[in-house]
C-alpha cells in the first residue's frame, strides 16, 4: 500500500494582499481632536486623493529630473530636483493631516498608482521641451484640484485643512510658473 507523501503546494503566483487591504478611510482612530467625526471622515477621504496625486507627482519630477536632455540639460536637471523636493514637503504636509485627523496615510507606490488622477507620465520624453510641456501639465492638474480640495475644505469647515492646501497650491503654482516660462510667448 503506498503512502502519498504531502508536498509543498506551489503557488504559480504569488500570494497577492487580501482585496480588503485598502485602510478603511471611514474608519478613523480615535483622537481628542474636537473636529466631528463625520467632517474627519469627509476630510480624510478628500485629503487621501490630493495625497495620491502628490506622490505621483513627486515622482514624476524625479522622472524628468533624471531623463531630460538637450541645450537646457543642466537648468532643467536642477530645476526638476528642486521641485522634487518642494513637493515631498507637500506630500508630507498632507499625510500628517490625513493622520492628524484620525486616518491612514495610504503612500505606498501601489496604492497610489490605483488611485492617482493625475495624467500618466509619458516614459519615452526625452528633450527638454517635452518633459518641460508634460511637467507644466501635471503642475497645472494638480494645482487646479488642490484649489477645489481648498473649497471642499472650507465647505467642511476645516480651516486647518484648507490652509495646508492653500500652502501647497501657492507653492504647485510658483513651480508651474518657473517650468512653464521655458515655452511661454506671447500670443
Ligand atoms: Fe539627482
């Protein structure tokens, strides 16, 4: 009589996360932060976005900051990795919010590439005018919906979140200028 001998199952694929693994943004841990729960539920939700779209921002300066090109290779070189790091300031203003209000900072790569809205970055660019034109095109995208998430904001009555995007727009629209004033003209 033979004996069948257990083995190792082997998985073909890997074991993914469970589909639940997404935090529950309705779901917030306890604070003493006087702010009613419904309004940090909202906020959480709305910040959550803008933080996804940051981050995908952020690295799409890097993106640009290593593969530019061409005459204006060492301004836009510097240029790009000045944003960078202007806009993981911002990343982080947001995070710490979404925290503060009881949430969870969803920053992981695959957790923002299922939820940015930002247009997709296009991995072939190569001279400067192009990574100049899709850069100013993610700036300009973002900081049109941090001006909404400011509305948002004022609507819940958080001034507190309202005013972190105010700072990260003001700042979104000082870097569109400086990368958009390489193509501007007169029209
Ligand atoms: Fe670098």
């Amino acid at each position: 009589m033979s004996r069948t001998t257990a083995r190792p199952v082997r998985r073909s694929q890997p074991q993914g996360p469970p589909s639940n693994r997404a935090a529950d943004t309705a779901r917030l841990f306890k604070t003493k932060n006087d702010l009613p729960h419904d309004t940090r539920v909202q906020a959480v939700e709305l910040l959550s976005q803008r933080l996804a779209d940051c981050i995908d921002l952020q690295s799409q300066c890097k993106q640009a900051h290593w593969n530019v090109k061409g005459p204006s290779f060492i301004a836009l070189h510097k240029l790009f990795d000045e944003i960078n790091e202007a806009v993981e300031d911002y990343v982080d203003l947001i995070a710490e919010r979404i925290v503060q209000l009881g949430g969870v900072a969803e920053g992981t790569v695959r957790a923002v590439a299922a939820k940015s809205a930002l247009i997709d970055y296009p991995l072939a660019l190569s001279s400067g005018e192009e990574h100049v034109a899709a850069l100013s095109d993610s700036l300009s995208q973002f900081g049109r919906t941090a001006r909404i998430g400011i509305e948002e904001m004022n609507e819940l009555e958080d001034a507190d979140s309202a005013d972190i995007l105010t700072e990260v727009s003001r700042g979104v629209d000082k870097w569109l200028w400086f990368v958009e004033a390489h193509q501007q003209s007169r029209t």
